[in-house]
C-alpha cells in the first residue's frame, strides 16, 4: 500500500505539493510553516485529518494549532517535534530514558570542539544541533575537516559533537498515539552522493528494504523492529508522554547495530526520505487507518504486530547536477511516462514542476525511482530500468544501491 492515493478511498488535498503529487491531489498555495494560516484552512474546509510531513512546519509548532482548532492531525507538537529539532534535547530525553546512544557534548567554539574532538577520537562526529535537512552531520578521520565542519555551524548556532560507532545503519519508523507504538518494516539508507559512500553527505540517495543481515542478527526483522519498540521507541514515546509533551506522528528512529547491540545515532520527527518510498511498498494494510488511529489515540486498536508484505522494494535518487552544494534547477525531465509502464516500477516526484510544456527539475533531489520486485536483485534491476529511461541534463543517482544486500539476500536463500 504505497500511499494514501493507491487507496482510491479519499479526497486528498496537499500543500505546496509538486508535479507528482498534483497528479493525485488538488494543490494549494499557502505558507505551510504558518500555524494559524494552516489551522483556519483545515477548519473551514472541515478536514477528517490532516498530515504534516516536512519537520520545519512540526517544530515551528502546525500540529498544535491545527489540534486547538478541533481537526485530527498526525505529526507531533511543537515541544515533542524538538526531538528532531534539537540534537541535544535528543540525547537529553534518550538520557532520561535509558535509552541506547553514543557520547556527545554540546560545543560553542571551535576551540571548546578541538578539545572534545581530541577526547573522542577519530573518527570524528559533528552534528549541527538543529534542522540541516540532512547535510549537518560529517564523519571523517580529517581533524582539520571536522573543526571546518563545526565551525560552518557554529556560526548559525551550537554544534554537538559525538562518539563514533562502529557497525550497520538501519532505519525504523514506528507510529504512536502518544502512548501506543507500532513498527513499520526496517530499512537501510545510503547518505553519500556517490558509490561506495564516496562524495559529502546528502538527504539521501537511495534506501530498500528488507534488511538482510538483520536476518542473520535477530532472526528475522520482526524480531528486531520488536527489540527496536522494547529497547528504544517505547521507552522514549513513555518518557515524552511523561514529561507532558507527547509524541503522536511517525517516530523517526536513525540507529546503528553495533556488536554491543543496537544504539541511537537520531530521531525524527517525520517519514524520512528516501525510506518511506521503500517501506511503504511493504506495508500490506491502509496507512490512512494507521494515520487516522495515532491522530485520534486508537492505535492499540491496530494489530500489535502490522502486516508486512514479502516484497522487496529498492528506492534509487535521481538528483540534479551540482546537488547538494548548488544543484542546477530548470532542467527539463523526460521519459517518466515510459518509466511508470514498467512491471514493478513507481515513480515519487520531490523537486518536480509542471511549465504546461513539460516536467521540470526545481531542486536537488527530483524523483524517487522505486522497484518492487519477489526478491531485492529483482527490485534493483526494475529501480534501475526505470531510471534509464529518464532524461535530466546532468542528472546524477548512485549505481550502487542494495548491490551488496542483494547478493547477501540470495546467499542467505539459496
């Protein structure tokens, strides 16, 4: 079930959308990040739900306004969207909470980060304390870039540098009503621009799902999204609730499993992407229930555990050239049609914009090209089939996405 629209069940309405999304839903031209603008539309247009899905609107505090005016909406307040917000509240409610993490101190100046830096040991971790959409973290064994890194954001306020952990990322997404907590299947993303994690960080450029060596870990990933809710989810949605500011939205869990077992890298506040394109192919109910249930505190209504579909599903980024530092806007796309009649294939539109002509890249990241397939070397061959026939001047994707856990996935099957 890959979205709200493959429901054929509602009239969707979406703010500011793109070329994609106006395929499926009415768009609106309005200033998203204003509480009161948003509150006062859905309340006059008598909205069943709203669902906010950028983390700027969630911590510039939408979802409390749009409560206060009587309309359901899934995405956490003001105070509880912080755990994306604030790198150090974060670790203060992880703390709290006894949850698994790294060490990590909070620094001013790049003299107090050296010191830290020194303390730590390479590699280094620094991480601008709030949003950065993705490009504010930088790990490297260069000193001299990582003071270069922290100094880039301490001009635009604190920084947070962190201990090092060894070991395989993996994401998990887990529902909550502010008390009950649900798990979508676990996924792997790839932040670096190029193969074999070359090149800076970015928001992400590809992402699939399942993850095989968690298999070989757990078991199964049932048995792991069960340890991730037991040891990390449940325990910082009661410590949320706790503190009078409780979590209902999509809980973000960035994680890392290191030999000493699972720990915390981040939190957001949002479905991250690319992962969602991935994991959403896999979820076998309606997500509007599962949307609609948090937003009105029925979630332990829904089965403890959801139901999974067997598929694999590989998401590949196409970017425009020069992204993430200056990427080239304006860029006419070709071939999606021809991509979409493809077995298997989905296309989710990002920086996408429609000129009456024809499609055009608006930002970095333009598509999601998603392949659905029985195994992840079938959904990688169909992600990628999809892609070549797209056409954007200086377009750039990584040829690298899910290779290795494809292989991994047919030995552990043959």
């Amino acid at each position: 079930m890959a979205s709200l629209h493959d429901e054929h069940a509602h009239v969707i309405t979406t703010a500011p959308g793109n070329a994609g999304i106006g395929r499926e839903s009415e768009l609106l031209r309005f200033n998203i990040n204003d509480p009161k603008i948003v509150a006062d539309y859905a309340a006059d247009e008598g909205f069943d739900l709203v669902v906010i899905g950028p983390e700027a609107p969630l911590v510039e505090g939408v979802a409390d306004a749009v409560r206060a005016a009587g309309v359901p909406v899934f995405g956490p307040n003001r105070a509880a969207a912080a755990i994306e917000g604030s790198k150090t509240f974060a670790k203060e409610v992880m703390n709290r909470a006894n949850v698994p993490t790294g060490g990590a101190q909070l620094v001013s100046t790049v003299e107090e980060t050296a010191e830290v830096l020194d303390r730590f040991g390479a590699p280094y971790v620094v991480k601008a304390d709030g949003l950065a959409s993705g490009k504010g973290v930088l790990v490297t064994n260069d000193r001299d870039a990582a003071l270069g890194h922290a100094a880039q954001w301490l001009s635009a306020g604190r920084v947070l540098v962190e201990e090092f952990l060894d070991g395989q990322e993996v994401s998990l997404f887990v529902f909550s009503d502010g008390e009950t907590v649900r798990a979508l299947p676990p996924a792997q993303d790839f932040k670096r621009l190029g193969d074999g994690d070359a090149g800076p960080n970015t928001g992400g450029m590809g992402a699939y799902t399942p993850v095989p060596f968690l298999a070989e870990r757990y078991g199964d990933e049932r048995a792991f999204a069960r340890a991730v809710v037991d040891e990390v989810a449940q325990p910082v949605i009661d410590e949320l609730r706790a503190n009078g500011t409780p979590f209902v939205g999509l809980l973000y869990c960035g994680l890392i499993v290191t030999d000493a077992g699972i720990r915390v890298i981040e939190f957001n506040a949002r479905f991250g992407d690319p992962e969602t394109q991935a994991v959403l192919q896999r979820l076998g109910q309606p997500l509007s229930e599962l949307l609609l249930a948090s937003a009105t505190g029925r979630l332990a209504e829904q089965p403890a555990e959801l139901a999974f579909r067997d598929d694999s599903a590989v998401t590949v980024v196409l970017a425009s050239e020069g992204y993430p530092e200056a990427p080239k806007a304006g860029r006419a796309l070709t071939g999606l049609a021809d991509a979409e009649e493809l077995e298997g294939v989905k296309i989710f539109h990002a920086a996408t914009a429609d000129t009456g002509s024809g499609l055009t890249a608006t930002g970095g990241r333009v598509l999601n090209v998603v392949g659905v397939g029985a195994d992840l070397a079938e959904a990688r061959e169909r992600a990628y089939s999809g892609l070549e026939l797209i056409g954007l001047e200086g377009g750039q994707f990584r040829r690298d996405i899910a290779e290795r856990a494809a292989v991994a996935q047919a030995r552990a099957r043959s």
